[in-house]
C-alpha cells in the first residue's frame, strides 16, 4: 500500500505533530521520499512527492518571507513540511508565520521532536516504500502465476477472465481487422467507440508500438500481439496499477502465443481452401453453378467476384531492403504468410501461393464488394498488387490474368494498380515521360491551339471522342446544337488534316486529349471516359 502522511503520523516512535488542523484529503498525499534541506529556496531540487525536513537554519521569520518560502517548496513538489525542534536548533515550537503559510498555501506542516532524528524518519519512509515494492512484486507475481495456470486451458477466455478477477482491469482480445475473439466479459459484443481509433492506430504498425488515450474519464490502452507478424490486438480497459501494469508484458506474451497455436491450427484449412482454388481454377471451362458452389463451399457467396495477385515483401520482384538479395526460401515464407495474413482477412479466404517468375506470388479470389484495397493497405503494404476485374465466378481466371498483368504497372506506380477500363490509361500514360507526353500533345494538336477560339474546338473533340463519336451525347455535354458540334469538328480536322473515319487518326487524337486533360479517370460530367475510338 502507498505511504500517506497519515501512516506516519500514526506511528507511535516517529512521534511527529502537525502544527494546524490539517484536512484529512491533505493528510491522505502519498509520500514518495523524504529528504532534508535548510537552503532558502529548495523546490527546484525536488522530484515531487517529498517529505522535506529541515530545523529552520536559513528560514526567514518575516511573513513574506515564509509565504515565498513555502510557495517555492509546493511548487516544487514537495507533499508535506518537517520542521526539527530541539535543544541547539534554531527553533523550540513551530513559528507562528511559518505555520500561518502552510495552511494558507495547503501544505501540511508537521515537527519532529529533539529525542527522534531526521534519519528516522528518513529509514521509516524508505522502508514503507520498500514494502510496497515487494507487495506489488508479490501481488506481480500471484497475478502471472494465475494467467500462466490459465493458459493451459482452452483458448483466449480463461487468461482474460483471470487478469480481470486480478487486477479490476477489462479486457479483449480481437484480430487484425478488430474483429472480437474473446472478452473478460461473457456479455460484452461492443467496444468503446473512442476504441476503434485506437485499434487501427495499432494495427497499422504491427509489431511496432501501442497506444493508450483517455476518454469521457476511461482509460484505454492497446497492445499488439504476435510473435513475427500480428496475429491480434489486445485493448485493456481500465488505468492498471503498478503490479498491474508489471504484469502487462506478461500477459502480452501469453495471448501471443495462444494467438500462435491458433494459426498453427488453422494450417489444414487453409491448406484445403487454397487447393479448392486451385481446383477451380484448374478446370479452363467451369460451368456457372459449379463454380458458384464451390465458392459456396468457403463461404464466399458474392454473384460477383474479382482475382487478385500480390508479390509478397522479400519476394525477387517484391520491395526489399536496399542491396538485400532474399534467398529462395525467405521469399517463399514471406509469401505464405502473406497468404495466411490475407485468408484470414477476407470472406471465403480463397487464397494460395503460386511459384513463378520472377518469384512467388499470392493469388485470391474476393468478393466484388469488398474493398480490397483496405485489406492490401494493412497485410501487404507497399507490395506490387493487380486487382482484376469484377466477373462471374465462372470466368475467375480471367480476372486473375488480368491482375497477374498489372504487376509490372503495380511497381512503377507504387500503389495497387486495378484493371478498370477507365483507369487503364490512366495507368499507363502516368508511366510515361511528361515531357515527351506533352510534346506528342502539342505535335497533334497544335494547329488548334494556333486557331481561333482552339480551346472550343478542342473542348468538342474530346468531348465527341469521350462519348465514342456519339452527336447527340456530345451536344447535350457541350449544351449547342448538334449542327454546331458537326461544324466544329469538321473545322478541327481541316485545321489538323485528320480524318475521324481513320482509327489511326482518332486514335492519335483522343490520346493528345487525354494527356492535355491530365490523363483523368472520368471525362467532362463525371461520366467515366472509354477506351480509345477506333480501337
């Protein structure tokens, strides 16, 4: 138990007196240490929380003096005054103006008699402290002992059920994705809202660090949990003591290695999963229903889905350290537990390990709902990744070719690359030069900009090769008449000396549009731009 200032007024060999009526919440301070000093100003050598004793030697008798004084020691920290008395020493009884200046400033003023020396008082305190420690130690250790019995049991329950019985501390334990998997509390499904945050604050670093904030009064604190990857997250909600928080690392430990077993477990299901994907992808021809139903069969039952290839960090094509050279057997592990990471992450956990060149690669099917970029962000950062196109199960093959496709595009851009027909060339006018890009730009397009009103002519050009060459969509886009539409390209290509019935000639056009607007996603309206006309 802490020291109060009580405890030593209680003890009978101590003898100390205070020299007011002193409030009980003030007699209630913890002492932290107790130290003796007779210079005028001591608080700045003060930590905070001590006794401070002195017999007066310096201490001045004018009532400004002492008020400066007794300020100075409580700003510093000091939790209570001693003043000696005896035969010799300065003073007999407490001074009246010292005394008025402790209960004004709130600092209790005790005397410690002639008969009983500082270091007394001195060994008393450290000796109090010196119990508390071995109490928290003990307390330390009947608490491990009992998460240590407990996790021979069965699961994640009996730990969090005997630290919480231990400490008056709540806790639970939830996967990466913060999804629950086990509480102290039977009856608890919800977390705290401001709990979230922290979460995916935690679990965007993985193994690197915790976090802890407080909110409406409630203290919340997040550990990570696993050994070489993140296998959990542990929130604690309650302030944990000192014997409390001795024991955290502890518990930390041991859900991790239960967190461990479980994914040691869980190895043969994985296992069958990733040959059912094989299996599927296996058969060139699937018919509809037997693909549906062996998606079924993992749980994945989305009407549509799209493939998914990632490069695994450490793998050859992968992001490595600076001059590393991974061997053959560090990228194959790297890429199945990415592929362990990423089965647990997504519905049906469709997902195997294909050697390749120029190194192994992670291969899944998802839902087509599911934001798959979210997932990658927190399993594979900063991994080369292709997401292919939304298709019917039935025709999943395509959708991973195309996404085994966009690898070489994933790297240079530095971001998951996916095959969306209006992002395509998005993607590859952003590998260019450019330079070269608006150079190609200007060549095409620059007897427009010499012509009068050129930015209206080359506003309706690219507005006609974003609808596909439709009139009618062009002139509702542009707001005029079809008629005016028709005449301004007629212009344009008499300007240019193109041809719109050419699909060379078209295809040079909406290319020069294309890098002029910034290669964006969506033309003019908001309506995704197609792909080049003609082609």
């Amino acid at each position: 138990m802490p020291l109060h200032i009580s405890d030593l007024l209680a003890r009978p060999d101590l003898r100390l007196s205070v020299t007011y009526d002193v409030p009980p919440r003030q007699l209630a301070r913890t002492i932290e240490a107790a130290t003796v000093s007779d210079l005028p100003t001591p608080g700045k050598w003060l930590q905070g929380g001590e006794l401070l004793m002195t017999i007066g030697l310096l201490l001045p008798m004018e009532p400004a003096a002492c008020r400066a004084y007794v300020r100075d020691a409580a700003e510093g920290g000091a939790a209570c005054l001693a003043l000696g008395l005896g035969q010799g020493l300065p003073f007999q009884e407490a001074p009246e103006p010292l005394v008025r200046a402790a209960e004004e400033a709130g600092l209790p003023l005790l005397t410690v008699p002639d008969e009983v020396p500082f270091i007394a008082v001195t060994k008393a305190v450290f000796d109090a402290r010196a119990d508390e420690q071995r109490e928290l130690l003990h307390r330390a250790f009947a608490t491990q002992r009992r998460l240590t019995a407990a996790a021979t049991g069965d699961g994640l329950r009996p730990m969090l059920a005997e630290w919480t019985a231990a400490t008056g501390v709540g806790a639970a334990v939830l996967d990466p994705l913060g999804r629950l998997l086990a509480t102290s509390e039977p009856e608890q499904r919800t977390l705290p809202a401001q709990a979230h945050e922290l979460l995916d604050r935690v679990a965007a670093r993985g193994l690197r660090g915790s976090a802890s904030s407080t909110a409406a009064g409630q203290q919340l604190e997040v550990q990570p949990l696993g050994a070489r990857r993140l296998r959990g997250l542990l929130l604690l909600t309650g302030r944990p003591d000192d014997a409390a928080r001795a024991v955290v690392p502890g518990l930390v430990s041991l859900l991790s290695l239960e967190l461990e077993r479980r994914h040691l477990r869980d190895e043969p299901e994985r296992r069958r999963r990733s040959a059912l994907l094989s299996e599927l992808l296996a058969d060139e021809d699937p018919s509809a229903d037997r693909a549906r139903d062996m998606l079924r069969s993992a749980g994945l039952t989305a009407d549509r889905v799209r493939g998914v290839v990632v490069e695994a960090a450490g793998t050859p094509g992968g992001r490595t350290a600076a001059g590393a050279g991974p061997t053959e057997g560090a990228a194959d592990g790297a890429a199945q537990e990415m592929a362990a990471d990423l089965a647990l992450a997504l519905p049906g956990g469709l997902v195997r390990v294909v050697d390749g060149a120029p190194g192994a690669v992670v291969e899944a099917v998802v839902g087509e709902e599911l934001d798959i970029r979210e997932v990658l962000a927190r399993f594979a950062p900063r991994c080369p990744a292709g997401i292919g196109p939304a298709t019917a199960p039935e025709a999943v093959r395509v959708s991973l070719r195309q996404a085994a496709g966009l690898l070489a595009v994933s790297r240079a851009a530095g971001e998951p690359a996916e095959a969306r027909q209006s992002q395509a060339s998005r993607l590859l006018l952003d590998l260019g030069d450019r330079t070269t890009l608006h150079g190609y730009a200007d060549t095409v397009l620059g007897p427009l900009d010499l012509a009068d009103h050129g930015e209206e002519l080359i506003a309706t050009l690219a507005a006609w090769l974003e609808t596909g060459g439709a009139w009618d969509a062009t002139s509702r886009r542009l707001g005029v008449h079809r008629h005016t539409v028709r005449n301004r390209l007629d212009k344009a290509m008499d300007l240019t000396g193109r041809r719109l019935d050419d699909p060379d000639d078209r295809f040079d056009l909406w290319l020069a549009t294309r890098i002029r607007g910034g290669a964006s996603a969506t033309g003019s309206g908001g309506r995704p731009a197609p792909p080049p006309p003609g082609r």
